[in-house]
C-alpha cells in the first residue's frame, strides 16, 4: 500500500443483510490506490457494485470487511464527530438527482453546506457568489430548483459541493439525467475541477464514451474489479462541443395530436411489436446505449414471436463480458430478474388475451370487447354514450396501431366536456397499460396461427 496514495482500499467487502436467506454480496475483496489530483471512473452495468464502491469511500456505506484509508484516516475507525468532519470538508459530493432543497434559492442551496458548519455570513455569500459566478448560475441565484434547467441544477449541486472547498469529489452518475449538451458542459466543468484546482475526482458512470477523460478506469462486474486502465492521454471535453444525441422523445401531447391530424401515422406494420419491445426493456433496465437497446429488442422481440429465441440465450448475453465485445455484462442477478419479466410479461398477455376471447367470444366488434372487458376488470362504468364513444373510438386507434399507449391514456384522463372518457389519472394509466398487454397477446396468436400455417 503506497503512503503517498490519497485513498486506499483494502480487501473491501459490502454484504446486505448478512447471514440472512435475502443476504446480497454488493461488493467483493475490491483493492485499489487513488493518488491526490487523480480523475478515477468506476465503470460497469447496472448493479456491478461501483456505486456501492463510492459510497463506501464517501463515508456513506460501511463496509462488511476489509478497510479504507482517505488521507491517513481509517473511515471504520472514525467517530461520528469525525466522520461528519470527513463529510463537512474534506470530500464534497454530486449525486444524478441533484438533491436540491425545492423551497430555497439558488444561493442558500449552496450555503447550506457552509451555515450547517457555521461559516461567517459574509464570508459564506463571498464564496458562494464566486462560485455561482464561475459556474455560470450567477444570474439564476434568487430562483427556486424548479426553475431552472437540469444542467443549471446539476451546475447548483457542483457548486455545493465545493463550497467548504474539499480536496475530494465524488460524483454519482452527475450527468444521467442530463440532455446531451448540458451532460458534456457539467463533465467539462467536473474535468476543469481536476485539470486547474487538482481536486480528486471520482466517478461513477455506465456509459463508455466517459472513460477517455479520467486517469485510470476501473471496470466492475458482479461486485469485483475486473480489469483496470489508465490513459496516457485524456480526452479534454469543450463545454457544448457536439456529440451523437438520440432524437428527442415526442411529448404525450405531440403524440395524441400525430393521431388525430395525421391518418395512419403509426400504423406501420410490426410497429406494436417494436413499442412493446421497448417497453419491456426500459422497465427492466436502465444506462444502456441507443444499439445495445436495440440487440435486447431483437432478442426480446425474438422471444413474443416464439420464432428463435430461448429465454436462456437471453439471459447468456446479458451476463456475457463486455470485455469480449460480443455481451452486456449484465450482473447475473440482473440478467436473471429481466428474463423472468419477459417471461412473465408474455405469460400475462396470453393469459389476457385468452380470458377477453372467452368472457366475450359473442361479441364481433373487438373494441366494444375490450371496453366491456376493462371497465368489468376494473369495476368502473362510464356516465354517458359520449363517453363510451370516445372509449371505443381511442381502442380502435389503438388496435390498429395509429396511436400508442400514451396516446390512449391521454384520452381516458381527457376530460368528457373535451371529448375524452373523463377517468381518474391513476385508473387512465392502468387501463391503458392493461390494454396494450391484451392487445399485443391477441396480436401474437395471429402471428402463431401465422407461422402454424407455413
């Protein structure tokens, strides 16, 4: 172990309810040396253990064996007036979420650090305002959170971060959830901290194109360091320089009106498919690029349509290394709970499907059957024919695929003086979700009787 190293790990170890049957091993004999001035990532998929890693060195986990060494200091060994000091000024930290106060300006937000060590108060607005000044948020300082924009906000939380001017920062996913110009300037102003005030930086991200800019990266997987980096030469970020940005997502509003002025706008075939795939992914996961969204689709889309895919290849290329370029590193556990969600999912909408088909086999027109199937599911009856007109009207856009489940839900929330059903919000997303597993079942049978016949 280096004496000169600002932090040292040794043989560290996190376990969640240990020695009970739901015990989870978070991290596991993880030995590493951060040295003062040094940009460090901790990379890996979701669940890999690299923020359970930050925490611990933040001071905020503790640890089930093993031991940690910041500046000489043994966290485990620290009291609490000691530890609160190690938190107060010696690491500063940014968290994904921001964490801001709602009901307090941008200036107390950035003393509250200061006032809670009882920093003098012109001393305290001094250091404030340059910071502020220096982090571009200088003009926004007597609004609320609220009103700013999420770079603005996360540009806030920097600022707090350092307004008792720590040697060590740890950053927790700053930028997730960021659009792409304001991710690239809170990572260029997170780099400008190391390059010109020599902070230590650490920090936690899943996305790979990040790992050019740090000193060293540390991969994890399933709650060990696997491999380790260093770069001889870090990419240096301009704030707002371009990047490949994904298209932005069209708002509920957007989407409901493409359905009512443009006849057949989602009406593509194998457009349900697509959605339902996404749906199912984005509720399993989180972090993953735009491609590697779309091999989970294919896979998933693989699986509804019974064609070749095995929930096992699946599982095997979530957990495969991304090491060898050909998987997700997907922590087992992971890869295990989103197979068992697609599974299930599929189950669920044959089961639906079947259910709709015998409770009202009678009845020809498919949208009427599905409006007396939801409002008998859920207890619910409607107080007028313009309301069961509208019901009926936005299944049918549904059925045919010019209009996705948001669309649907905006119109079962819609108010009847408007021409919507007029349901509860809650009870609007709920059937709306209820109707699109009902629907893609019916879709897939059609698609078995399909490949049944060739």
């Amino acid at each position: 172990m280096s004496s000169s190293a600002a932090i040292s790990i040794k043989n560290l170890s996190v376990t969640y309810f240990p020695g009970k049957s739901n015990e989870v091993p978070a991290l596991s004999n993880a030995n590493l040396d951060i040295y003062p001035g040094e940009f460090i990532i901790f990379f890996g998929p979701s669940g890999c253990g690299k923020s359970t890693l930050l925490y611990s060195i933040a001071g905020l986990e503790k640890p089930t064996d093993g031991e940690i060494l910041v500046q000489g200091l043994k966290l485990h060994d620290l009291k609490n007036d000691e530890l609160e000091y190690y938190h107060q000024f010696t690491t500063g930290m940014v968290f994904q979420a921001f964490y801001l106060i709602p009901s307090l300006s941008v200036e107390k937000n950035i003393m509250l650090p200061q006032i809670a060590v009882g920093g003098k108060k012109k001393e305290r607005q001094a250091e404030a305002e340059r910071l502020m000044k220096y982090f571009g948020v200088y003009e926004q300082r007597s609004k609320l959170p609220n009103e700013l924009s999420g770079g603005q906000q996360q540009r806030v939380a920097i600022c707090r971060s350092l307004i008792n001017n720590p040697d060590i920062i740890f950053a927790d996913e700053p930028v997730g959830n960021l659009d792409s110009k304001s991710a690239q300037d809170v990572l260029a102003l997170i780099q400008e901290l190391n390059v010109k005030q020599k902070k230590t930086i650490i920090l936690v991200t899943h996305d790979p194109s990040h790992l050019d800019i740090a000193d060293r990266v540390f991969f994890m997987k399933d709650g060990k360091i696997i491999d380790t980096k260093k770069n001889e030469h870090r990419r240096v970020i301009t704030p707002g320089e371009a990047v490949n940005a994904p298209e932005p997502q069209k708002t509920n509003l957007e989407l409901v009106s493409n359905t009512f002025t443009k006849e057949g706008a989602f009406g593509l075939e194998g457009m349900m498919m697509d959605y339902k795939a996404k749906e199912i992914v984005a509720e399993a996961l989180t972090g993953f690029t735009a491609e590697e969204i779309g091999t989970i689709e294919h896979y998933v889309k693989g699986y509804l349509l019974d064609i070749k895919t095995k929930p096992s290849e699946l599982e095997h290329y979530l957990d495969e290394d991304y090491m060898a370029d050909n998987g997700l590193s997907l922590n087992k556990r992971s890869a295990k709970r989103l197979t068992n969600i697609l599974m299930h999912t599929a189950k669920e909408m044959r089961e639906l499907h079947d259910r709709t088909l015998t409770k009202h086999k009678k009845k020809p027109d498919y949208a009427a059957e599905l409006r007396y199937y939801l409002l008998d599911t859920y207890k619910t009856s409607l107080r007028s024919t313009e309301a069961i007109d509208a019901m009926e009207a936005i299944i049918e856009e549904r059925i045919h695929d010019r209009t996705d489940r948001k669309g649907v839900q905006a119109i079962f929330d819609l108010d009847l003086s408007r021409g919507g059903v007029g349901l509860d919000k809650r009870l609007a997303r709920r059937m709306a979700k209820h109707l699109d597993l009902v629907i893609l079942g019916r879709y897939r049978v059609e698609e078995e009787k399909k490949q049944a016949k060739k």
